[in-house]
C-alpha cells in the first residue's frame, strides 16, 4: 500500500521536495545564485512536463480521497509546461528580484494545492487543494514590496479569494446535508434535485465562477492583473485559470450530472454576460495588463458554452483550447514582460512603430494576438472553433450565433495592438531589446504551439482519447 500511494504522488513528491529544499537554501545561505535557483527549477519543471509520456495508471488512495489517471496525469503536465514557460520568460524581472526563492516557494506550493485539487475525489480534498493553492498566489502578488499597487493587488487578490471559498464552502456544506457524503461518486449517486440541492450547487457555482472571473464575479481580475508582478499575473491568468477548469469540468461531468438543466441555464447567462462585458471593456483598456485581463474573462466565454456539449467533445475541446490558450497568453505577457523590465511601459500607446527595432518581439505578440482572437491559420481559430462545435452539439445554436458576433468585435481590439505596432510611427524612440537565450527559446515554443497546434491533428485527437474513456 506504502508503495502505491508513493507511485501515486510521484508529481507531489517531487514538488514537496523542492519546496522544502528551497527552505532550507533560504534559512542557511545568505548570498545564494539566483541563476542558478532558477535552472534548477527549470529543470525540475521540465521532469514535470515529461510526466506526459509516463505510463498512465489508475490509482485511488486514501480512502477514495485522492485518484490518478492518465487525463490527470496529462493537466498536471499542463501546468507544469505553463508554470515553466512563464519562468523562463520572467528571468530579467527575477535578476532584479530580491525575493527569488519566495517567488518559487510561493508558486510550486501553489502548483502543489492545484495538482491536489486536480485529484480530488472528495470536497474536502478538493478544498484543501484549492486554498493551498491560493494562499501563495495572494503574497506573491505582494513581491513588488516597493510598489503601492502590488500590495492593493495582494488585498484585493486575498479578499475576494476569502469571499469566493466562503461561498463554495456554503455550498459544500449544503451539498453534504442534501446527499449526505462528500465523496463525489456517492453525491453524483445520492444527489436528488431539491431546494436544498439546487441553492447548495448554485453557491458551489459561484465559487467557481470568482475563480475563473465570469461575469459578474470577475470584478476583481483587473485590478489584481495590474498590480501584481507581471510573473504572477501571467501565472494567475494561465496556470491558476486552466487548474479550476479542469476541475471545474470534472465537477460538472462526473458529480453533478443529475442538474444539468440547472448548470446549462446558469452556464447560457453566464456566458452571454462574461463575453458582452469581456468585449466592451477590453476595448476601452490602455494598460497592457488590465488589456489581457478582460481578453482573458472573454475567453472564458467560449469554455462556458463547450460545458453545455456532450461530455466527450466539450471535455476534449476545452483541453485543447486551453493548450493552446497557454501559449497564446504566455507569448503575449512575456513580451510585455520584456518590455516592461527594458522601458517601464505597459501601455497599449508604448507600442507604436515597435516593429522598427524589434521585430522578432512584434512577430511573436502579433500571432499571440491573431491566436487569442481566433484567426485563421493560427491555433487559436481551431481550439475556438471546436468549443464552438462541442456547445452545438446540443443545438444551443442561438447561444453560438452570439459568440460568433461577440469574436468579430474582439477582432478590433487584438487587430488595433498589431496596427500600432507594424503601422504606425513611434513617437518615442524604442531602441532594440536583447532578450535572454532561455526567454527567447521559451518565446520560439509558444510560437511553435500557436502555429503547430491547429495544423497538426493527432495532438487533438490524444486528447479526444483521453476524453472518451475517463
């Protein structure tokens, strides 16, 4: 059994180790290699990522608390993969870090709580992995101690993550008292729909809904986005974003099966609202940071309608897409990252004429760009269109005709960055920024990903596999 559960957690482990070797260069070493810390953790992610090609395997442990499988074993690697590109890219902003091994601690024991929450089998694990994976996020977005905004960011962060859990939590607590159990297999079983049933699903909802800043739990998101370091930014709109939706497609598919036409009619509004008001305050955005906010609750739009599909395909889908959308969101912050550290700009006017001295930069935010907008041949018209697909196949074609609207305006705002970068005259001399091997070799992968993932079909089609049979 001893031997099981460590087969089991194989990925927590190593995390666990890591974390606790860092406390201790942190407590015994006073002037310690900051490049070499970092490297190190590369190197430690990137055994993560390679969990992908392991083996899959069916594991339960813990009374029935904690379960592996191979689509698990896959997110996890997901999130791994984000975790280690967004690091790669912020190397410049932690050479001038004082606080890079709080920066790792705070972020693996972040990842950490997710892979737990990612495995849960029952709502106390669940939670648990959720405020493990929270907590850390709220003092990271304080790293920038120096400026006011990362710590309004840290409050703000905290506050509202404190709200959320305490509704879910309700929730939870409703939930237990309806069915009785906590284990999600008894409460997809016993689960009865009631008054009782209902209100405890829709706070459990709603909870999720802050985590992945639908509209209107999403009042939040902007504010944080700006504060926060833009490491930290990047890691809560990629890695913490595709961590509660896979959970949350979990939770919707295999636990509350029994009150689909509730979560579809709550999902209909949901999403018409999230990208209505995602759309219309993205356009009015000046601020790089506040800009990606908006653009990234607008595509939480799009998950929201593939989760009213069959299970398979929207299962499927919103995994590729999410995939993809890791790319396209770590390209794009990575650059701003770049240019932020160079020039101290993060606004969307900074960018004009940036072509002129930097072209490989303005080549990769554009297709970042094209790829967040849904444009053809980029991934991100692919990973759209097949969350388009799996909400059609149940007919919500009314819903589909509005998203369809909904990304031809986002067109204007994605299209107007890449119109003030190759079109139009500096009118601040923007010299050419030399960008670090590892981030350049970083920003080459998500280039890869943004053009590869759409044109090349059996990495969908693996997804689709796991998909179908968990």
């Amino acid at each position: 059994m001893e031997i099981e559960i460590l087969l089991a957690l194989n990925q927590e482990w190593l995390l666990c180790l890591s974390i606790f070797l860092l406390l201790i260069l942190f407590l015994t070493i006073e002037n310690i290699n900051q490049t070499l810390i970092a490297h190190t953790i590369h190197a430690l992610l990137l055994v993560q990522v390679l969990f992908i090609w392991a083996e899959p395997k069916q594991v339960t442990v813990f009374n029935g608390m904690y379960t592996t499988n191979g689509l698990i074993q896959f997110q996890k690697s997901l999130l791994s993969l984000g975790f280690l590109l967004i690091s790669a890219l912020s190397l410049n902003w932690l050479k001038n870090c004082k606080s890079i091994i709080e920066f790792y601690i705070l972020l693996l024991s972040s990842l950490l709580g997710m892979y737990f929450m990612l495995s849960a089998s029952h709502m106390l694990m669940f939670y648990l992995g959720l405020e493990m994976a929270t907590i850390p996020l709220a003092a990271a977005a304080n790293l920038d101690i120096e400026k006011r905004k990362s710590g309004e960011a840290a409050m703000k962060l905290i506050y509202s993550s404190a709200f959320s859990s305490a509704i879910l939590l309700m929730g939870i607590s409703l939930i237990y008292g309806a069915c009785g159990s906590l284990h999600f297999a008894e409460i997809s079983n016993n689960l009865v729909q009631n008054n009782l049933s209902i209100f405890g699903f829709i706070m459990l909802f709603s909870g999720f809904a802050f985590k992945i800043s639908a509209v209107p739990f999403h009042l939040w998101t902007a504010d944080v986005y700006e504060g926060a370091p833009l490491p930290i930014t990047a890691f809560l709109s990629v890695v913490s974003k595709m961590a509660v939706s896979f959970v949350f497609i979990k939770i919707l598919f295999q636990v509350f099966v029994s009150l689909e036409v509730i979560y579809t009619i709550s999902l209909s509004v949901l999403s018409i609202l999230t990208m209505v008001v995602g759309n219309l305050f993205a356009i009015r955005q000046e601020n790089m940071k506040r800009f990606l906010a908006f653009s990234s609750i607008t595509q939480v739009a799009y998950i929201l309608i593939a989760l009213m599909g069959l299970q398979g395909m929207a299962q499927g889908a919103i995994i590729y897409f999410l995939l993809i959308y890791l790319f396209s969101t770590v390209a794009a912050f990575g650059v701003i990252g770049i240019v932020s550290e160079a020039y101290n700009k993060e606004n969307i006017s900074d960018y004009k004429g940036f072509y002129a001295q930097n072209k490989f930069l303005s080549w990769t935010l554009a297709i970042a760009l094209f790829s967040l907008a849904g444009v053809p041949p980029t991934a991100g018209f692919f990973g759209k269109f097949f969350l388009v697909m799996a909400g059609a196949s149940k007919g919500y074609f009314i819903l589909i005709i509005i998203a369809a609207l909904n990304m031809i305006i986002s067109f204007y705002y994605y299209l107007r960055i890449v119109r003030y970068m190759f079109m139009e005259e500096a009118t601040e001399s923007l010299q050419k920024i030399s960008v670090q091997p590892v981030s350049k070799l970083a920003l080459i992968i998500c280039l890869l990903g943004m053009v590869c993932l759409g044109l090349y079909g059996p990495v969908y089609e693996y997804i689709l596999t796991f998909s179908n049979t968990l």
